[in-house]
C-alpha cells in the first residue's frame, strides 16, 4: 500500500482505533501487522506507527463480539435500585471490557429511564420499563443513532412539529404513543412535510 496524501491517511486506522473498535490487545494488532496476518495492501508502517484499511482490520476481526451484544448479554434484564444503577452497571461492565475501551467508559443516567454508556466510538442507550422511578429494569439496549420524527399531536391539519429522538426504539415508543388517538408521528422519509409549528428535542 502506498500513501500519497493526507486524504490517504484520513481513511486509514491507527492500531489504538482498530483496537478500541474490534475490543482486541493493541499487541495483537500490532502482532497481526509485523507477522503478515494483515497483507501488504491491508496494513503499511509509516513514521507513527503501523496504519491499517478498514477492510483488513474488518477481514480479520469482524466476526468478533460488539459492543453492544457485550453490553446487553451482561446487562439485559438486570434490576437495580434507580439511586444505584449507574454504581451497579459500571460494576457489571467494566470486567467485561478491554483496557482501551476501560480509558474512555463514562456512564450516565440521562433520566430515570434512560442510562447512557460512552465510548470513544460509540454511545450506547440503556433504556428501563421499570414501572416506579424508585427501579431501573434493562429492558432495551441500542446505539445513538438520531431519528426525526414529524407529529402532528392533536390530529389537525398544519399542526405539526419536528422532533429528535436518540434512538430508533425511542421514535418508535413516540409513534406508538399515538394508538388510539386523534394525533400521529411518522418519520421524516414517511411524509412530505413543508411548514412546522416548532422543533422538540
């Protein structure tokens, strides 16, 4: 593999990235690159260390476990008091977890029934069905990935809003809160929308 810019490097990645991406010992990354594991065209050695193609740090460690399976084997259906979860999720957790991924664990509770889980590559949200705000239930766990919604929450033709959600599961809890009533949600993609009352975020 050759570089010739700096737009040739942007795309490559660092034995630490692929290391915090695929949850392996930087060592074994590095082992992979000086032992030919990764091929010539796959993993080149510059002046600040051995750089790596997404397609070959995909190639030979894909197949391993992601985060976020990690995260809901350990976590899904555990009970804590709602004072305790962050103590108890972080106990549970950080065992599980490489040291490079350990470096950059921040846990938060977003509200009573939303926990967050970051990472340097990715953010994860715990969500709880708990029925008191005293207990914290997992009951789903999903990356960050923004959704818009339109909602049009009394029924009536120009009333309508956009709003964000995290997660596809908290759009699709919006949209279900409508069953049985007068007013609707629909993702973006779903409608043609031209004029909004406001935003909520």
């Amino acid at each position: 593999m050759e570089i010739h810019s700096i737009h040739d490097v942007a795309k490559l990645l660092s034995t630490a990235a692929v290391s915090e991406q695929y949850s392996i010992a930087t060592v074994n990354v590095l082992e992979a690159c000086k032992k030919g594991r990764l091929t010539e065209d796959e993993a080149v050695l510059t002046s600040v260390g051995w750089l790596i193609t997404p397609e070959g740090a995909a190639r030979l460690w894909s197949h391993r476990t992601t985060i976020e399976s990690i995260v809901t084997d350990a976590l899904m259906g555990k009970t804590w008091p709602e004072e305790k979860a962050v103590e108890e999720a972080r106990k549970t957790i950080l065992p599980l977890l490489s040291i490079e991924r350990k470096r950059h664990f921040v846990i938060t509770m977003k509200r009573a029934h939303k926990m967050l889980l970051e990472f340097k590559d990715k953010t994860l949200a715990v969500y709880s069905d708990a029925k008191d705000d005293a207990s914290f239930h997992v009951a789903h766990v999903e990356p960050i990935e923004k959704m818009t919604l339109y909602t049009c929450p009394r029924g009536k033709e120009g009333e309508v809003y956009r709003e964000i959600y995290d997660t596809p599961y908290e759009a699709e809890q919006r949209i279900r809160s409508f069953d049985d009533e007068p007013g609707w949600a629909k993702y973006a993609n779903e409608c043609n929308v031209t004029e909004l009352l406001g935003e909520h975020i």
